[in-house]
C-alpha cells in the first residue's frame, strides 16, 4: 500500500493582520525554477488584501503536508518579498531544508 502524496504548502503569512495566503504543490521541485517561484508568492500576496498595510512583516512558510515539517522565514517588509531575486533563493532555501529532514529521516533511523 502507498501512502499518497499531499505535497508541500507554500503560504505567506501577514503579520499585521494574520492572515495567511496558501497553496498546495505536489510536486514541489517546480519551485526551483526562480520563474515559479516568484510567481508562487505574487499569487500567495495578492491573496491577502491588506498587505499593502502591513507594518509588522511577513512569513514565508515551506511545509511538508506528508510528514508535518516546516520551516519558514522572516521578513520585514513588502518590497522584500517582491523582491525577485530574494524570493526566488528563499524558496529554494526553505524546499531544500525541508527536504533535507526528509533524507535525515531516511538514513538515520536510530536517530543519531
């Protein structure tokens, strides 16, 4: 029996408001490619209207929906996360920590 596949979530949370902007990818290595990447959190930001507002910062979170993993990162304003280049290699830092739990999980079984 396999288990399926739930995929990684991409969300942007605002701080000033705490809502929380979220999609689903099952195939998370799509967000490698900077282009997707940047397009990923312009989508996640437009879903949250009060944005242009947000004077406490925001959160982009990388989660694996398979195992709970998750990982995120700080950032004080709007601008950075429109940023192309900031955003592009934040999510390709978090995909690549969350997946290296998931290789740890895998090779060390006794935990050490």
């Amino acid at each position: 029996m396999t288990a399926e596949n739930k995929g990684y979530s991409l969300a942007v949370t605002d701080r000033s408001s705490s809502e929380i902007s979220e999609k689903i990818y099952l195939k998370p290595m799509s967000l490698y490619v900077p282009d997707i990447a940047i397009e990923a959190v312009s989508q996640l930001l437009a879903g949250l209207p009060a944005a242009a507002n947000n004077d406490k910062g925001f959160v982009l979170t990388v989660t694996n929906k398979n195992n709970g993993v998750s990982v995120d990162n700080d950032f004080d304003g709007l601008q950075e996360l429109k940023d192309p280049l900031i955003v592009a290699d934040a999510v390709k830092d978090l995909v690549n920590i969350v997946r290296g739990y998931e290789s740890d999980e895998e090779t060390n079984v006794c935990g050490w």
